[in-house]
C-alpha cells in the first residue's frame, strides 16, 4: 500500500495549509475519491474531487480510499483542506 501513496504527489501552491492524516471512515461532508468508482457523489480521481471544492474561505476535506491514484494535483484554494485516508498520506511541500 506504501507503493500507492508514492504514485500520488500533491503540489501546494503559495501558503495553502493542508493537514493530512488517516481514519477509518469519511468525516460527514468530506468529498470522498474511490479509485474505479462510479457511486453518486464520489470521485474516482483527487484532482476531480479536488476542483469540485468552493474557491472561498471555508473548511473543506476530502477523504481518499485506497486504490492506485497516478496523478499530480494542483491545490490553489483559498481556504483550509485536511485530507484524510486509511492509510497516512504524505504530502510533499
């Protein structure tokens, strides 16, 4: 699984804080990704996910399933994001 989260960088642009840690569930509200999914409501990339977020001032989180993500994704949003997994995500700086 290690494997996995080597695949998924995330690049953070200016002083955009995003807390990443990991639980077992989604926190109510959080956009959920699930790698091949087609459930209403869930992205099966972070980057979709990602762009679906309000570019304003709120909270926002987003909870990411195992799977294999390949992808670089741009985080330009004004306001806070924590991004949760089942597994600790580590986000490059």
């Amino acid at each position: 699984m290690f494997r996995v989260l080597n695949y998924l960088t995330i690049y953070l642009s200016f002083l955009h804080i995003v807390h990443a840690t990991s639980r077992t569930s989604p926190p109510t509200g959080a956009k959920i990704v699930r790698a091949g999914t087609a459930n209403s409501g869930e992205f099966s990339t972070l980057s979709a996910a990602v762009n679906s977020l309000p570019n304003d001032s709120s909270s926002q989180s987003i909870f990411i399933y195992p799977g294999t993500y390949t992808e670089q994704v741009s985080i330009t949003r004004v306001g806070p994001l924590t991004v949760w997994s089942r597994l600790f995500l580590l986000c490059p700086l």
